[in-house]
C-alpha cells in the first residue's frame, strides 16, 4: 500500500495546533521552517500540494497571555483574529525564503454545504494549483458560529481533499500514528501500519481527546481519515516530529498509520456524482458534443449545447442528452439555467462578451461528469 502514498499526485497536508506552536509556546517557526523545506521539495518533484494549518487560536492566545483554551465563542474568534495575522504572515515568509508564492483560503462549514460555493472554492485553489501556489487554507474561526463551524482542522483537512480531489491526505500530529491500545498507558501497544479506513475495529482503539489547544484527537482524525476516503483518497495519520517525515513517506517508508479507501479516487467520486444529488434540469447535445464526452472524455462546452430545460442553479445536478433524448452523462453545471440559455451554441472565448462575466469556460467539467 506504500507505493499509493510514493505514487500520490496532489497531497493535502494538515498540521495541528500543537506542532504549529510548541505545546502553546507561541508559532514554533523553526519547526514551521523544517516543514516548509519539505513541501517545497514535493512541490519540486511535482506534487501538486495544499496546506491545512491549524494554530490561529493557539497563535492568538500566545499573544494574548491566555493559558487555556477559552470556550465562549466570540472569545475563540477574537483569538483567531489576533492569531491569523501571525500564522499566516509567518507561512509566507517561510515559503517565499524557497521564492514560492503562497495563498490563504478561510472556509467554514457553510462554503462547502452550498453547491455554488463549493464550486466556487474549488475553482479558486484548481487555478492556484495550475498557477504553482501552494494555498493554506484554515477554518474561518472569526466569522464561525458554533452550529457552522468545523470543530476540529482534522475534518477541514478531508473536505478539502476531496474538494481538490487529492490523491493522498497526510495528517501530522503529536503521535506516531495509531495504536492498537494506548500508548500512554499501555506499553505493549503497538502502532497500526496499514488497515482499511471503514474498519469498524479501528472504533475501539481510536479513543480520547484533544490537548488542551485543538479541539481534535485521534477519533476526529480517523472520522477524516473515512471522509476522504469517500472520494478515494488514502490518508495518512503521523507524527510530525519525526525527522524528514514528509520526505520519509513520499520515498515509501513505513511510518504512521495508512488508512486506504474501499474504492479508487475514480470510482469513488462518480458514485458520488451519479447517486447524491437530484438533477435539476437537461442539456441536448449535438453529435459533436456527444463524442466529446464520450470518446475523447472531455468537458463540456456550451458550444456543443442545442437546448437547456429545468430549474437548476450554478452546482447542481443536470443531465446531458444526446438529439433523441438518450443520457449521455451527467455533471454539476457551472452556470444557471438563465445563463445557460444565453451562451449555448457560443464558444467558450464568447462567454464574456455574452455575459459580461465568465465563471468557467466549460459548461460541465470533465471533473464534475460522469459517463451513464
């Protein structure tokens, strides 16, 4: 299973609040430095890489002189917003050291719940990742209200996997791994190298809590571990002190727990695709556009496009028909069912001039469809 991790494309890297700032230190920049020097060497080699940092809050209440782990929320967020600056300050200046560029993304709960943001999110870090930046993305705990928010950068970390379709979601923490037993208390344990991530049996040995500064312990990051999973990717749950431990795993070695989905990426996501959304509305295909899709597995473009029906907004479901009515496919549309109208039968270069905007220059992407 090792040579799924040496072979992964596009990594999502999470680093939690504990490694990020020494325990409630303050941001533990040398620490930050090593990581860095490591990504940057993944980005070098090819690898497509995202960043997930926790550490706003610890960052914040270093700063201002709190001991404990406030629980009032406006407190949390008034901790975030002292942090942040910190935090993401201290990313860039580590990163532009190596001259690569780097780009903050806050998300909550909320941008991936809705289907238009959730797009719009991902074509956000799709186009930094093709410009060669490497995004840190973090919980927008200034702005989070308790029924919104994530509750823990370990969840945050699998959504954002499978919104960028990552290969690999490698979680760094203050343990080696996972346990058969307890560490702490146990002696005998011994750490799990492999297993499956829907293994029931992992459930019983993936007790207790977080530390006093994150929110989130060795059951939150087996629940993200089963998240990405859902779209195929493997995970990887590891202990970031370990020396060269993000080129360590890239080279293949063993360390940390893999955790391996049921299915492939591939396989995965059009299940999703084709069984979790209701579809809202049709698009008919010419001929060319049908071969498009079919034999050459490409996106669609409003130019192949004769007619459009339904109710549907930008992110939901829609199904792509052949002249006679046929399914063909079926994807989440980049545009409404009112600018659909407007710029079928245009090349994409048209979009602009047509809408006086251009969200995406496909009408479906290839990432989003899925062959019936």
């Amino acid at each position: 299973m090792r040579e799924k991790v040496t072979s992964a494309q596009r990594w999502v890297v999470k680093i939690g609040s504990a490694l990020l700032t020494a325990d409630g230190r303050g941001l533990d920049r040398e620490a930050m430095a090593i990581w860095v020097r490591q990504m940057v060497a993944l980005r070098r080699a090819g690898i497509d890489l995202v960043l997930v940092s926790s550490g706003a809050v610890a960052a914040g209440m270093s700063r201002l002189g709190w001991l404990e782990r406030p629980s009032a929320i406006h407190e949390l967020q008034a901790a975030a917003a002292v942090g942040q600056m910190s935090l993401v300050k201290a990313w860039q200046t580590s990163f532009a050291e190596h001259n690569e560029h780097t780009a903050q993304i806050l998300l909550t709960h909320d941008d991936l719940s809705d289907r238009k943001r959730y797009l719009n999110a991902r074509s956000t870090l799709r186009t930094l990742l093709e410009l060669g930046v490497i995004p840190v993305i973090n919980e927008n705990d200034t702005v989070a209200t308790d029924e919104i928010r994530f509750g823990d950068n370990d969840t945050l970390a699998a959504l954002v996997a499978n919104l960028v379709e990552a290969d690999l979601l490698v979680i760094l923490t203050d343990q080696q791994g996972m346990f058969d037993a307890d560490p702490r208390n146990n002696p005998e344990a011994q750490l799990i190298y492999e297993a499956r991530a829907d293994d029931p049996e992992l459930d019983a040995v993936a007790g207790g809590t977080g530390g006093a500064l994150g929110r989130g312990g060795m059951q939150t990051k087996l629940r993200a571990a089963r998240l990405a999973a859902r779209s195929g990717a493997y995970s990887v749950i590891v202990g970031g002190r370990i020396e060269r431990v993000l080129y360590r795993l890239h080279s293949g070695e063993r360390l940390g727990t893999l955790l391996s989905p049921e299915q492939c990426r591939h396989g995965a996501r059009k299940q999703w695709l084709a069984g979790h959304l209701q579809t809202r509305g049709t698009l008919t295909l010419d001929a060319g556009a049908v071969k498009a899709l079919v034999d050459d597995h490409k996106s669609l473009l409003p130019v192949g496009v004769t007619a459009v029906e339904g109710k549907f907004r930008r992110g939901e479901m829609v199904v792509c028909v052949d002249q006679d009515g046929k399914e063909i496919a079926r994807g989440l549309a980049n545009y409404s069912v009112a600018e659909a109208e407007k710029i079928l039968g245009h090349c994409s270069e048209e979009i602009e001039k047509v809408l006086g905007y251009v969200a995406e220059a496909e009408l479906v992407h290839r990432d989003n469809l899925v062959l019936s």
